[in-house]
C-alpha cells in the first residue's frame, strides 16, 4: 500500500508564525515516515510554497492545493494543519480546504472562526453546568474612545486585556490600576491581524490548567491536565515560550472530583462547539470557591517538545507518533 501524501501546513500571516514553525518542525520529526509521505506547506501572505530537499523553492497551485513538483504532481491525502493564528486557525483555510476537498485535522470552517472569537465562545458556552466564565466587556474599533468608561462601569479592577481573535497571549495585559488601561487597550487593538476587536475580563485568582481532548473511534479522550505555574504576573507570550519562566506540572495535582468535573467540562465544550481533531482547552479554578473558570479554547494547539498537547501525551503513556497518526487516520475516516 502507497504512503498517504501528508500537507505540512505551517507559517501564517501573524506574529503567532514562528511558533508554528516550531511545532510544524516537531510534528514533522514525529510523523511515521513509513506510512506518511509528508510535505510542509508554507502559507505566507505572498506566496505559498514547499522547499524541496534541493532548496529550490516550489509554489503551490491554489486552484486545487496541488504540489507541481519536479514534473509531476502531488494531490495531497489530508492536510495535517500546524498554522496558529490566520489563516490556519480562523477557519479561513479551512473554508479552502472544503472548497477543494481536501480533509484535514482540525476544526471546521465555522467551528474554527467562531472559537477564534473570545467573547462569542463565551456566549456559545454560557449555559453549561458548573462551568463559570469570567465578567467581561467586547470593545469593537469604533468603540475606543468609550471603551475606558464603559471597562469601569461594567467591570471591577484587575482586568485582563486581550484582542479578543488572538492568540500566544500576544498584545494582551493585566491591568491593576486604572492608569495601565489606555495603553493596555491600544496595545490589544494594535496586535497584527486579530480583528481590531478587543475582550476585557475580570481578573480570576486562582490556580491555572490546560487540557488536551481528541476524538477516538470509541469516543471523546481527555488528556490528563496540566498546570501552570508562573512567577510572572500572567501566563504572556515570554512565559509561554522562554525556557525556565514557568513551570508546568503534568499531570496536575488535582483530587478524583475535580478530575471527573474538569473531564465532563471539556468533553461539553467540545461537544457544544462541535470541535474536530485535537483542541485545548484553559481554566481557572478559583482560589476559595473550587469553580472552573473557562479561559479559551485553542484549536491548533502548540506541538513543540514541551508544549502541553505533547507532555500531556507522554503522561497518558502514549508516543507523540502513533498521537499524530491517530489524529491523521480519524480526520481521513470523518471524510469517508
């Protein structure tokens, strides 16, 4: 039996591209060459290509997501998505993809833009049993110049301020004095290609996890969850990503109750949004109450080596190569 032809999509038009790069590159190192015969994609804004073992660089024909290569032509199997940010996670590639019909790992179309969408994932989510969400406020660009009164007549100091379509924690603050918030909300409205919309939420203290969720033919699988544990004010783009600013604790110490109702919570949220692939999902449980706090939901997560998916693979004793090609053989089966 031939290798499946597997589109490594990597690269986007956000600041959010090098840390695709980096988890393209992972997953690529993991994928069992033996039954994948795997080409990364790059999508930037002005060209879309694949770089041969030659160097020579071969652009995509984007009338079928094609791959004219060497004289012959690469029709792609599946397209394996590692593109954070637009268009990968916004759904735009994905409206492409079902144009084409080629399948692919994530999210669909409109799953994909809606959980982009901070304050819409809230509303969608709204009425799931003992999940709580934060108090919050959705400033739209023409709505800069009311946005401080309108923040401090609706909310309570801390806030935490973030484009409300973004993602790595880029162009977001934790405001504590009401000085902060100008830039804070400029800052956020200014982070490259979120939508010039922005989310402020109250602050939640407490303690902070993530937890990975996938479909297996038998039924939703959760992750064990991870922890957070930061010295920096808020889990930002630099304890995300700069080794030793953060500690992660997988699996998390949690009690057998708070495991069972963070699994229910995450195997809802999944359901309710009618998610597909893997997704990732962040809480808060609020110091003194014991309340889960829905945070977001990431749709591509991070696959470096130490991001969470990863850790929380390894910790449920499986490889992140037969992970991958589950993820790989589930998103070909959906389409059949």
């Amino acid at each position: 039996m031939s290798s499946k032809k597997i589109a490594l999509v990597t690269g986007g038009y956000t600041a959010e591209s090098d840390v695709s790069f980096k988890s393209a590159e992972f997953v690529h190192q993991q994928l069992d060459k033996s039954q994948y015969e795997v080409y990364q994609i790059t999508i930037a804004a002005d060209s879309w290509f694949h770089v041969g073992d030659n160097g020579v660089r071969y652009p995509v024909n984007r009338d079928n997501f094609t791959l004219p290569l060497d004289g012959h032509t690469i029709w792609f199997d599946l397209a394996f998505i590692m593109l954070h940010g637009s268009p990968g996670e916004d759904g735009r590639l994905q409206g492409y993809l079902d144009m084409v019909g080629v399948p692919y790992t994530s999210c669909d179309a409109l799953t994909s833009a809606l959980t982009m969408n901070k304050a819409y994932t809230k509303a969608v989510l709204a009425d799931i049993p003992d999940l709580h969400l934060a108090k919050s406020v959705l400033l739209f660009d023409g709505q800069r110049d009311e946005a401080i009164d309108l923040i401090q007549r609706e909310l309570s100091l801390p806030y935490f301020v973030k484009p409300n379509a973004g993602g790595s924690s880029i162009g977001m603050s934790k405001v504590k004095v009401e000085e902060e918030l100008p830039q804070a909300i400029e800052k956020a409205f200014n982070a490259e290609n979120t939508g010039k919309q922005v989310i402020v939420e109250e602050f939640v203290a407490g303690r902070e996890f993530s937890v990975g969720v996938y479909r297996r033919p038998d039924g939703l699988f959760v992750l064990p969850a991870s922890e957070v544990i930061t010295e920096r004010e808020f889990f930002d783009f630099e304890a995300k990503y700069v080794p030793g600013l953060t500690k992660e604790v997988t699996p998390a110490e949690l009690t057998e109750k708070q495991r069972a109702r963070i699994e229910r919570l995450v195997k809802a949220i999944y359901t309710r949004l009618n998610c597909k692939g893997m997704v990732r999902i962040d809480f808060f449980l609020e110091s003194n109450t014991d309340r889960f706090y829905f945070i977001e939901i990431n749709t591509i997560p991070g696959q470096t080596e130490q991001s969470f998916i990863p850790q929380q693979v390894r910790a449920a004793g499986m490889t992140e190569t037969a992970f991958y090609g589950e993820l790989i053989e589930q998103s070909l089966a959906f389409k059949s």
